[in-house]
C-alpha cells in the first residue's frame, strides 16, 4: 500500500512540473508572433530585434528544459 501511494505521488507531483511547458508554449509562441509582426512592420530593424528574440527564445526554452529535469527528478529518484 504505502508502494503504491508513493508511486502515485511522484507521478502527481510529475505532472505538476510538466504543467509548467504549457506556458513556455505560450510564450515561445508570442515571442515568435511578435518578432514575425515587427520584423513585418519595419524590416531595417531586422538586425536588432533578431538577436533579442532568439535570447528570449533560449531563456524560455531553458525553463523547459529545468521543467522536464524537476518532472524525470521526480519520477527516478
């Protein structure tokens, strides 16, 4: 019984941690959405809006990928 309470409690607490690629789906999605719009509105400044969305871009996924590491620490320690 108390096998089978832990084992579901990690894969509770795993599915918490994974709740959390919902929101770096949103915001990779807005980030690209709003470079697409800019870049579209004003071409010359393609230079300076890249670099500072692909930043963002790597910030979010990094939280992804900690949110994956906390999920797999969860379920195999």
């Amino acid at each position: 019984m108390d096998h089978t309470l832990l084992m579901a409690a990690k894969q509770i607490g795993a599915g918490l941690a994974v709740i959390a690629l919902s929101g770096v789906g949103i915001g990779i999605g807005n980030i690209f959405a709003t470079l697409v719009s800019s870049i579209a509105r004003n071409p010359a400044s393609r230079p300076h809006v890249f670099g500072l969305g692909m930043l963002g871009f790597a910030l979010t996924e990094a939280v992804a990928l900690y949110a994956l590491l906390i999920a797999f620490l969860i379920l195999f320690m």
